[in-house]
C-alpha cells in the first residue's frame, strides 16, 4: 500500500476536530497484518511503543516536527514492519497518515524512521 492521508482524517480536520499544531501527534509501526480496512488504532496489529513526535507545526499546507528521526528502542523478534501510522492522541486516536515503509523483519533491535527533511517533510496538503 502507498504512503496516503486517510479520507476520515481529511474530513475531520475539515471539520475542525484536529489541531496538528498542539494536539498530540504519535506514530506506531505496523505489521504485515495491516489492511487497509483498518479504521482505528485499536484495528492495527502494532509492534514496539507507540511514539510521540516532538513539536509539530504546519507551515505553508506541511505537516513537520522538530524530530529529524523517530526510533523505537528494541522491538520485539518475529514480526514484520510494513509501514508507520501517524494518529491523533488527542482526537480520540483518529488516524491521519499511513507511512509506507519497505518491509522489513524486526530482531530485537531499534526501528529509525528518518523524516524527509525536502519540501514535503512529513506530509503536505
């Protein structure tokens, strides 16, 4: 599945039910148990903690935060990560972005994201 905004996050925010400057923004790694049905967190099948990006802001329609890369500190063996799922904490955990990552096995060890640090950061509108 490719990188994509879900179409409930857009209609929210066009309702005003997120604030993406100070409401807080987490993101979860995804296994290959992961659909594209999956409407809520509690529908995703997630390994390692949940993470918080520091400092998000929207400048000019892009979603960014201060944190150049996000890691996830010895995620369990035997799973495989296929993507990462940004959501809103403070909304009632409603997803907003499916990340899509090359798969790859987790060992045991740390999971990086590096964010996209060009025009688009980590989304735009």
């Amino acid at each position: 599945m490719a990188s994509v905004l879900y179409p409930a996050f857009k209609e929210a925010l066009l309702n005003k039910e997120h604030d993406l400057n100070t409401d807080t923004i987490k993101v979860c790694l995804v296994t290959d148990a992961y659909g594209a049905a999956d409407a809520t967190i509690a529908d995703l099948s997630r390994v390692g903690t949940d993470q918080t990006l520091a400092g998000p802001s929207i400048t000019a329609g892009v979603f960014d935060t201060t944190d150049a890369s996000t890691t996830w500190t010895a995620v369990a063996a035997g799973s495989t990560v296929v993507g990462a799922v940004i959501y809103n904490s403070t909304a009632t955990d409603k997803l907003i972005a499916f990340i899509d990552l090359t798969d790859f096995p987790t060992n045991g060890g740390d999971v990086i994201i590096t964010w996209d640090n060009g025009a688009n950061k980590i989304f735009a509108l």
